[in-house]
C-alpha cells in the first residue's frame, strides 16, 4: 500500500505541503513523509475513496504542519557555538589564588561564626544540623551565620 499510497497521494501532498510551509522545500517533504506515514499506520481505519483519503491527509498535514510550528517555537532560540579561539576555559592558578583569599578572610572570623560557615557552606549541613553539632539554638546559628557572611562581603570586598 506504501508506494500505492504515495504515487496516489503523495505527489499530489506534495504542493499543498509547500503551501502550508511557506514553500520551505525541505519541511515540505517532511511534512509529507509524516502524512504518510501516519495513513499508513491508520490503513485499516481509512475510507478507500480517493476524495475522503486525500481530505483526511490534507487535515493531516495541517495538523503536522502547526504541530511543527508550535514545537519550534516553544524550543528556545539556538545560539551558534563559540569560535574555540574564543572559548573561556578556568584558569586554576585564578581559582586558587580565589580559594586562598576566601581562606584568609575566613581565617580573620572569629571562631564561632567561621565554625558556622564552614558547617553550612562547605559542608553542606542545615542551620538545624549545624545547631545540634554546636550543641546551640538555631537562630543563634543563623545569627552567626549572618554576621559571619557580612564581615567576609566586607573583607573582600575592601581587595583590590
């Protein structure tokens, strides 16, 4: 029925399809692949005469057609790749050079809010976690915590 299909139906798919594509060629002949594609899974189901056939595959190719349209545009817009000359890659001695600053100004804390950071921060314990460790109310962690995060933004920020 495949070949049938499309020397029956398709050629005569095929300049409607670039109606409904803006003459775009290529989306065209998919459009009408699909079309077939899916008459052919539906052959069982379809009426045999010819002017019933070709108005369920001209809805069909409408329906692929908006399909198509609107998965375009919910896809979000494609950005071309940068040139590998223009490639940002991390410098580690720059990342090290960063990890010994954010030390330092650690260092400088006073204990109890440099214990809360470390806790929270780089070991990625809850305000609730961190308390019971401390063996401290949470809101004194909080507390801690945010003092502790405004005198390092101060300390680093005064770096040139």
């Amino acid at each position: 029925m495949g070949t049938v299909l499309y020397q029956e139906m398709g050629v005569s798919l095929m300049p409607y399809a670039l109606r409904l594509t803006g003459y775009d060629r290529h989306w065209a002949e998919d459009v009408v692949q699909e079309t077939l594609i899916r008459a052919w899974r539906n052959a069982s189901r379809l009426d045999p005469r010819p002017h019933l056939l070709r108005a369920w595959m001209c809805t069909v190719a409408r329906r692929v057609v908006i399909d198509d349209r609107r998965h375009r545009q919910a896809r979000p817009m494609e950005v071309e790749e940068a040139h590998e000359d223009f490639v940002s890659v991390p410098d580690p001695a720059e990342e090290t050079v960063s990890a010994m600053v954010v030390h330092r100004a650690l260092e400088k804390l006073p204990t109890p809010q440099r214990q809360v950071i470390l806790e929270t921060y780089m070991r990625g314990r809850t305000v609730n976690e961190v308390a019971a460790l401390l063996g401290v109310p949470p809101g004194t962690v909080k507390s801690r915590m945010y003092h502790g995060v405004r005198a390092l933004r101060r300390s680093l920020s005064d770096r040139p």
